[in-house]
C-alpha cells in the first residue's frame, strides 16, 4: 500500500470540517503550531512530518508562524522554565493571538486530534503527535492530552 499524497492544505480544510472551524482558522492554528514546532521539536519527528505533508515545512517557516509576543506571565514562564519553558511560554502566546481570530483552547482540542487523524490516515503514522510529544510540556496547551 502506497502513503497518499498529502498536503497541508488538505489536513487543514479536513481538520476544519472536523472541528467546526473555518477553513482559515484550522490555518491559523496550524500554521501557529507547526511554527512553535519547528522551532521546540526535535527534528526526526519534524522532518519525517515535513517530508510527509506537503506545504507542512513552508507553513511552519512562514510569517504567519513567527511567534508571538508574550505578555509579562510568558517572559515569567520562558525565563523560570529553562528550554521547555520557552516552547510553554510560545505555546500561551499562540494561544492568545489565536483567541483573538475566534480559536480557543477547547477549539485547538478539536482541531489537533483531527490534523493528527487525517496524517495517521494518509500516512499510517502519528507524525503529528509525535512532533508534538516531543517539546515537553506543550501537548497539553496545544489540545494534545
């Protein structure tokens, strides 16, 4: 059995679907995660996912995934939390920049479950969660349990 060919435009209008958002709010909070990623995540399951989901790694290196600017509780959190703390920090500030286009944290808690399904699927793997499990301490923050 051949992988399908996947792109991350198909994982965000199927993740969309699935979580009750638009279109360009699974993109956004995507876009936003896949950034935190690139940045935290150790990088074999990064690059088994970007060779994976076409458009992934370009998203994740976009202007829509710089990171956003954390309040006075971030700079706490990233300055006391050592190396996690700054992927925890990131993760809050994403957070709150995704609140303000209609995606809360109970949106990303059906969103990421669902980017993850439609990957597993095409690709019999959770490349997703395993990107995902592998910056400590942001799966919870993220809608990863």
């Amino acid at each position: 059995m051949t992988a399908q060919t996947l792109t991350f435009d198909d994982v965000a209008c199927a993740a969309a679907t699935q979580a009750g958002l638009t279109e360009a709010q699974a993109t956004a909070a995507l876009t936003g995660a896949l950034g935190l990623l690139d940045r935290h995540a150790r990088r074999e399951p990064l690059a088994a996912l970007y060779a994976a989901v076409d458009g992934a790694e370009t998203a994740a290196r976009s202007r829509a995934a710089d990171r956003s600017k954390r309040g006075l509780f971030g700079g706490i959190v990233a300055s006391a939390g050592g190396v996690s703390g700054a992927a925890v920090a990131e993760a809050m500030g994403l957070l709150d920049r995704l609140g303000s286009e209609g995606v809360d944290k109970a949106a990303l808690k059906r969103l990421l479950p669902a980017a993850r399904d439609r990957v597993q699927a095409a690709t019999g793997r959770d490349l997703l969660g395993e990107a995902v499990r592998s910056v400590p301490g942001v799966g919870p923050l993220l809608g990863d349990s």
